[in-house]
C-alpha cells in the first residue's frame, strides 16, 4: 500500500552523534517490504534508563518486561522491531522477546535485563524468532547509521521520518538530547501512544531521569490524539549515558536540572507533534487550547473530547466553522461546565461568548484560518483557573483508506 507524505511533514534536523550511543539497522524480513525493519542501539556501561508505559490491559510481552527491566534503572541496547508487534500471541510472543535479550546480552556481556525490547505492527502474530535471531545478528554486525536510518527503521504507516533535538548547560558543560519516535494511527494518549526513544549525553541519575520524563510525558505524549485509539505496544525510553562528563543530575536543586528537564520537555513535545503532523490521512493540525476550567486536569479531559470527537474533526476536514459541535464536546466530556459562562473561538476570533453567539460574528476569517493547514481552536469556560493545550488533527477519507488495508 502507498502512501503520500503528510503535507503536514516536516524535515528531519540535523542530529549530531550523542556520545555513548551508536545506532544500526537491519532488515528482518518481518514483513514482505524492502527495507529494514529491525533497529539496534547499543550504549556504553552505565547508562541510565526511565520508562513510560501503555497502560492497555492487553499490552505486548515487550512491555510487560520492560516495565519490570526499567526498574533496574541501566541500559545496554534497545532492540525495536516494526512490522510486527508481537502483541496477542501468549507465551510464544515472550519467548520472542527473551530470546533476544538474551542473544545481545551475550554479544555485550552484560545483564539481559539491560536490554530494552520494542515491536509495533499488526496484533496477533507472533513474532518470528528465526527472523529475529537472524535480524538481530544482522544487526549487530552491520556499520553504525545516522539518526535519520533509525528514525525510518522503526516506521510503520509513517509517511516521514520523525526526530528532534535540543541542548542545555550543566555546570558549564553543553549536553545534548536527540530524540527519533513513530506513531501515525492508533494515536491516544494513555501514558506515550506510540514508541519514541530519546538519548542523551548527560549524565542523570535513573530516578530523577524517570521523574523527567514522566513530567515531560504528561505536558506532550499525553496531551496529543489522532484517533482515540491506545496502542498495546506504547512505550517511551529515555537514555542517558553520561558520556558529558557532567556531575550526575539527581534532583531539581542540582545546577543545570531546570535547564535539563527543560530541554527534555522541549524534545518530547517536538516528537508528539510529529506524530500527530503524521496522523494518518492527516490534512490539518489542530492545537485546542482550554482555559477558565475548574482544574488543569479537568481543561485537559475537555480538550481531549474536543480533539476525539469525529464530529470536531470532520468539521475541520471540511473547513466549516460549526462551533456547535465543539459546545457538543464539551458538554459530553463529563467535566464542570457553565453554558451560560462558555466561549468558543476559532483562528484568535470568537464566535461566541458567554454561553451565545456574538452579534457582531463575522464568519469570514474564521473560514478564511479554517483554509490552512495550522488551526487554533480557543475555548473558555469562564469558571476557574485551569488550563491546557490539546495536539490533534483533522478525520479525512485517508484514515478510512489507510486502515481498512492496514494488514495487506
């Protein structure tokens, strides 16, 4: 099946080689396409690891035993396998998965604990263990490649290549994060809502990289939506290798942690654009922004029934301004609300304030904004202090096309 890049796409940055990190692809043969479909990133002793997980009840046995090995809070390799998510498939899917921990623990020496496993694709397919064995051998002897053959190995349905990157100062030294993720469909958050692996070069101690990352999850992955739907493969890693030379981070009071914790945020919140920019059949970006709600998680579950609601999305697709379904959204969300307190806006100009519409609305710029690709979606409750912001896009014939062929 082909599909068009998203016209949504954006370039992939230029990422320099994050010390203690080296990246090599391979192909499989997991399923019938030329290319490789198997990534190994291999990284040096001591590396700290944290983890943000799918909360599906009906997870892979790859993220089962990746919530158990991230407690050890040290990283030798991640194996990430695509075409095959290995989810659904008992017992034969485990011994995939430990089959090949234990083959690169054996090639590095060290703890198969250490070795982090990744599959994403069809469910109910058992992955392959003769394939994988042979991939990951593959792998393990093929020459390093850049961020950009890694960021493309791991795709499924992505129609470009996702990565990001950002740089802070810890006591004087220049650290950088580089970030590479996929995700196109199934796209919800629960935690992550797709595999995204970010390395860096500072050095920070596990429990305060986990603290991080789990802070910079909430604020990006889980604020980000394509179709509703949560994946049982959702995994985010963070990897820090230590190779800076920096004195490890282990709390906010260190020097350089804020600046640390910044720029991770900053590369989460990149990569959870990405995806929702690569949302399959994806014609538009949405950014929905509530404000005046009881509480900030309350903004947010209201910002989320606005940006899943098919009704919202279609409207988008078509360019039309129906600002009634987006009061639809909020009143079905479950949250406090006051309909004669609500004000819906589109593109900086309110189609409504106060609970009705304005007498002097002028339709014909917010048609105008609606005609881009970037649109801005401003809602207020008028009852309290919360706030959040909301990534999605737009439901086009695409999604129908790519998903009714999805395992062809």
């Amino acid at each position: 099946m082909d599909i068009e890049t998203s016209p949504l796409a954006q370039p992939f940055p230029n990422i320099p080689p994050i010390a203690g990190v080296t990246t090599r692809v391979a192909r499989a043969g997991y399923k019938n396409w030329g290319r490789c479909d198997l990534t190994y990133v291999e990284l040096t002793a001591g590396t700290s690891v944290a983890g943000v997980f799918t909360k599906s009840a009906c997870c892979s046995s790859e993220v089962e035993i990746g919530r158990d090995n991230v407690k050890s809070g040290h990283a030798r390799a991640l194996v990430v396998n695509a075409g095959n998510s290995n989810a659904f498939t008992g017992y034969r899917g485990r011994e995939a998965v430990e089959q090949i921990m234990a083959q690169v623990a054996g090639h590095l020496e060290c703890p198969k604990e250490e070795v982090f496993v990744s599959s994403t694709g069809v469910i109910g397919v058992p992955l392959p263990k003769d394939k994988a064995e042979a991939g990951v051998a593959a792998a393990l002897n093929a020459a390093p490649c850049s961020w950009e053959d890694a960021a493309a190995t791991i795709g499924t349905t992505d129609t470009f290549n996702k990565g990001a990157m950002a740089t802070a100062i810890i006591g004087g030294k220049t650290i950088t994060l580089a970030g590479i993720v996929k995700g196109s469909g199934m796209i919800a958050p629960d935690m992550a809502t797709m595999l995204g692996y970010i390395f860096t070069d500072a050095a920070v101690d596990p429990a305060f990289l986990q603290r991080c990352l789990s802070a910079a999850n909430a604020s990006t992955f889980n604020c980000i939506t394509v179709d509703s739907d949560t994946s049982t493969s959702d995994t985010v890693l963070a990897f820090a290798t230590g190779a800076a030379g920096n004195s490890a981070l282990a709390s906010y009071e260190d020097d350089g942690a804020d600046a640390f914790a910044s720029a991770l945020q900053d590369v989460c919140r990149q990569l959870a654009h990405l995806v929702v920019r690569d949302g399959e059949g994806a014609q538009k970006f949405i950014t929905v922004d509530v404000t005046g709600a009881q509480s900030d998680d309350s903004a947010q579950r209201i910002g989320l029934a606005i940006a899943n609601s098919p009704l919202v999305k279609t409207a988008i697709a078509g360019e039309d301004a129906n600002w009634g379904r987006v009061v639809m959204a909020v009143g079905k969300a479950g949250e406090p609300a006051d309909r004669d307190k609500l004000s819906i806006g589109f593109g900086g100009v309110w189609a409504a304030k106060d609970g009705q519409p304005l007498a002097d609305y002028d339709e014909a710029p917010v048609a105008q904004h609606l005609k881009g690709r970037e649109i801005d979606i401003a809602v207020d409750l008028g009852i309290g202090p919360g706030r959040a912001t909301v990534w999605t896009c737009d439901l086009t014939h695409g999604y129908i096309s790519i998903n009714a062929d999805y395992r062809s």
